[in-house]
C-alpha cells in the first residue's frame, strides 16, 4: 500500500513540520518513505508545501504529482492542489480558514474547524496537528498509536516543552473524527 499526502499553506503555519511527524511514524513502522518541503520565497507568507509518500515498497520518486491525500490551510493552497488529488482522494480543510467548499465530487472532503479549536486550546499554532491528527485516525496511512513516539523524536529540543501540546492537538483531530464517525 502507498499513499500520497500533500500538505499546504501559509509560511508559518507547520505544514512542514507536520509532513515530518507522518513521515516519521511511517519510518517507525518500517515503511518505506519520503518527505519533500517545499522551500524559498513561499516560506515569508506565501504558500507553502511538502509532499509526504508512505509505502511497503521502495519510493521511486519523492514527487506526488496527484495526492490520494491533500491537507490544506488555505484557499490559495486549495486552489492550486485540489485538481491534482486522484479520484477517489480525500481533501482535508481547515474550515475556520479555507470559505470555499471543494468543487469536485469524485473526492472526499473532511471539514475541520482546526485554527478554531487550536484557539480555543489556547495554542493557535497548533491547528495543523490537530489536522495531523484527524488524517491519522479517518485513514489509518500510520497508527495512532505510533503519533506520540513520531512527535518525541521529530520535535526540536528548543521546543520539547510544546510536546504535551502537540500532543494534546493530535488527539484533538482524532476525537473530532471519531465523534464525525459516530
């Protein structure tokens, strides 16, 4: 099994380091991987991305021209990425901060108020792991249970502090969709 997993937005908002969680819990798992950010000038404000491939076999390319998942954090993002997602795909919104709605009907669309929830957590930065977290639980691309040791390792030691946080925002995303799926 492979899934193709773009994630997009503004500069600023985590989409990298998010893409590197994934990426690492699939590491954890033994699957095969890449993780592919997109740097320069998108990093002062513009858009911004990374392409994430897990796999049980061998990563041919680290480029995903037609995600099977895409996570975006705002309407530029969506507009850019949302006709590359392969039929059948799942397309995952911040709803508090994308106001169109998806056009295509041969996708999955999941809805998440994240940037309001991460307010109300009183850590408004963190609205792309509670997206993190809801990909996670809906679709399974690596365990839930493999999220708190992925984080440990990822998170950089001028921010270990932030770690119950991040953690607490994954499990966020996680009772949303669950509590979707009820």
């Amino acid at each position: 099994m492979t899934t193709r997993t773009i994630m997009a937005g503004f500069g600023g908002q985590g989409l990298l380091f998010s893409g590197k969680v994934l990426a690492y819990a699939g590491l954890l798992e033994g699957k095969e991987l890449s993780w592919l950010p997109s740097y320069g000038p998108e990093m002062r404000g513009g858009t911004c991305n990374c392409s994430v491939i897990i796999s049980d076999e061998p990563v041919g390319s680290p480029i995903v021209t037609h995600p099977d998942i895409l996570m975006v954090m705002n309407e530029p993002s969506l507009d850019k990425f949302e006709p590359a997602v392969a039929p059948g795909g799942f397309i995952f919104v911040d709803s508090s901060l994308v106001t169109r709605g998806v056009s295509r009907t041969d996708v999955q669309t999941v809805g998440i108020p994240a940037t309001r929830m991460a307010r109300e957590m009183g850590a408004v930065s963190l609205a792309n792991m509670i997206l993190l977290g809801a990909i996670v639980a809906k679709l399974g691309c690596v365990r839930t249970d493999t999220m708190p040791a992925a984080l440990k390792h990822t998170i950089s030691a001028r921010k270990a502090d932030l770690l119950d946080l991040n953690l607490k925002a994954v499990e966020t995303g996680m009772r949303f969709i669950k509590g979707e799926q009820t």
